[in-house]
C-alpha cells in the first residue's frame, strides 16, 4: 500500500504525516484505567485473586469439528490428505471487531461467502484490535469463525494484519503498530490454541512489509534488510512450528506484500512455507492508471514475484480494483479492471496460485459489496463469477 496516499483501504481518512507513527516500545492494554496491573494477562486472569491459581491456556476441542482434511505443502503447491493439488480461493472479511462494531458478527457472513464460491476466508486481526478487545474476546469469536467455517466446509487463512516495519518499530497508521514481542506472542497463543483444527489452514505472519527496495525512493518507515527481515520471519515460523508443525506459515516479501526478486537469491530457510503476494494493479509500475494490457500484467508480475511458484506455493492474499470515482479509491487499487481482473485470474490458474479478494465489506476498500444484503459491487461481481466458475 502506498504510504504517499492519504487514503488508507481501511477507509480512514488522515494527513500523510500521520502514517508514520513508530511503535512505542509499552503498548496499551485493554485496562485503560490502570494498564500497569495488567501486565499482559488476559482480563479473566488479571481479575483472579490468586495468582498463582491462574489457568494455563487450553486448546480447542477438536472432537466438536466435522472431518475436514488437513491442508499441506509439496513442492510447489498445497496438497489435501488424497495428496491431490488444493487451490485456496475466496474473500477477505472485515476484523472482527469492526464487524461485531457493525453487528455484523454471524454465520451470514461465512454462509454468503460459501454461496459466492469461496472454499476460504481470510480472517484479519489488527495489532490494535488485538489489544482493545482482549485476548479472550479474540480467541472466542475465533472459536466461533472455526465452528462455522468446518460446518460449510470453509478454510481459514490468520492474518496478524499489520503494515509497517516490524525491525524498525514503525508503522503506517497506529491500528498496526506492533513489536516483535507482542507478535511473536500472537503467534504462540493461536498456534497453541489451534494446534490440530484442520480448519485453520494458514498463518499469515505479517501483512504487509513495507521497505521498498527496489528504488521507488520508498523508505519512510525505517531501513531493514531483507537479511533481517528474513531472521525475522523465520524466528517467527519457529514459534509456530513449536506448537503446530502441520499448518502453513505464509511469509511475505517487502514493497507491500509484492517484490519476492530478493526471496529468489535468499529465500527463507525453513520448510513447508507458502509465500504471500498483494498484487494490485498499480503496484510495480508508475501509480498512474495508464492504460496496461493483460500480456504486460502478466509479463511484469512474472518477473516481480510470479516465478516463485515454480518451487513455493504463492498466495494472493489480497487483489481488487476499484474506479477512480469508486468508494474509498486510492492508490494502489485504482484501475478499470477491464484488463487486471482477467489478467490476475488467468495468470494465477496457470500457477495454482491461491487468492483472497479483498474485501467482503462495504465500508473498506476496494469493496466486494455494497450493502449487507451483499449486493456486489463491480469488482465483487468479476470476483463472484471467477469463484463460482472455479467451485464447479
């Protein structure tokens, strides 16, 4: 995502200036009126009068879950338990605090997603969402997405959806500041909790790097080399493997989820990964929406990150387009579509590359609805007819 718009896809509208805010290094907690008592506890824990009584976490009850198989890596591609190619496809939903904010929290939306196509949804938690709703309320309606998602037969991709510089401790807005501690924690805790839920397919260790090294002049956020991005990510798929080896850690490259040139000469050292690309259409040219055909879509996202599928698999996480009169448009998104949505279908088919249009909501953008009776919006209509045909 471009830093130099003053629009950001969830929709907040704030000065340029503001984006780059860094990481404190004491983040807040849900106990506004006394954050020292906390200490990081969970609100049920932080309230228990012995302390040293305090229950150690539990794992979900997978016996309450329908069989569903278990989704791995192989080579370039991921694999069900048969050992037969599996392609992720689907939408991105809101947070789900954004969405429990909206009462919009329910099977629905699960249930709309299936009808649309989808065999997957990406379920986002921002850093900021993390901490103001608490770790139990979190963990509940992820209880709750994992129910749901096994009874209609849905995948689940966790995205820690941050967007910034986590060596650096910068980010560009402050529902995405995080540190390393708190995210290596996140991890720890789903990873723990859903060691063995089927369900739970994926995990998207951090949304969006946002270094630009390919000399865009994009350094707003603080330096990182791709050495030490990789140390990162790595001490990151560590954490995850030490509670569940059988999921996927999803990795991702810098300029916002895009370039993997650098993943190519060092890529990470840890096996069973999945890479994630954000390809939207105005990413890897001039933010201009002149005029590119399908043939150069496909020839520049080959060079940039599309080779990579020839040894890992790759992820869309996030694709879409809105007009520039759309709601919430903003660089990088803007486009016609009459070439990037076909382009993105097509190239990722001949790949069996997973995908995840963003966003099945009709405040943030690029939407895919317009409404909560799920009319679909002009992307949301190219995107429902490329699932429907995909599911047959």
């Amino acid at each position: 995502m471009n830093i130099k718009n003053i629009i950001i896809k969830c929709g907040i509208l704030a000065c340029a200036s503001a984006f780059f805010v860094g990481c404190s290094s004491s983040l807040p907690t849900k106990s506004s009126q006394n954050p020292e008592q906390n200490h990081g506890f969970t609100d049920h824990q932080a309230s228990a009068k012995e302390w040293w009584n305090i229950p150690y976490p539990t794992r979900f009850d997978t016996a309450i879950l329908q069989p569903q198989d278990r989704l791995s890596v192989k080579g370039n591609v991921v694999i069900d338990e048969s050992g037969n190619t599996f392609t992720l496809r689907g939408m991105n939903i809101a947070d789900p605090s954004k969405l429990a904010y909206d009462k919009r929290w329910n099977k629905g939306i699960f249930v709309e997603a299936k009808r649309w196509g989808a065999n997957t949804v990406r379920y986002p938690i921002h850093p900021l969402s993390w901490r103001t709703e608490g770790k139990d309320w979190h963990l509940a309606r992820l209880d709750e997405a994992v129910k749901w998602a096994n009874e209609l037969g849905l995948y689940l991709i966790i995205d820690w959806h941050s967007i910034g510089n986590l060596h650096a401790g910068m980010y560009q807005h402050p529902m995405y500041e995080t540190n390393m501690i708190e995210t290596s924690n996140f991890w720890k805790t789903i990873a723990f909790r859903y060691k063995n839920v089927p369900t739970i397919a994926v995990y998207e260790l951090f949304n969006e790097p946002t270094y630009d090294y390919i000399g865009n002049g994009v350094n707003s956020l603080g330096p990182v080399t791709w050495q030490e991005w990789r140390a990162l990510l790595e001490s990151l798929v560590d954490i995850v493997y030490a509670y569940d080896e059988k999921t996927i850690p999803l990795v991702a490259g810098f300029n916002w989820a895009y370039g993997l040139e650098q993943a190519a000469a060092q890529p990470i050292r840890r096996k069973g990964i999945a890479y994630a690309v954000h390809p939207y259409p105005q990413k890897g040219r001039s933010n201009k929406d002149a005029a590119i055909s399908v043939q150069q879509f496909k020839q520049q996202w080959e060079k940039q990150w599309g080779f990579a599928a020839k040894k890992y698999p790759l992820m869309a996480t996030e694709i879409g387009y809105t007009k520039a009169d759309g709601k919430g448009a903003h660089v990088p998104v803007i486009h016609n579509g009459n070439t990037y949505g076909p382009a993105i279908i097509e190239f990722m088919k001949e790949r069996n590359i997973s995908w995840t249009a963003w966003v099945f909501d009709p405040d943030w953008a690029p939407t895919m609805i317009k409404d909560w009776d799920y009319t679909p919006t002009e992307q949301g209509a190219f995107f429902k007819k490329a699932l429907l045909e995909a599911a047959q």
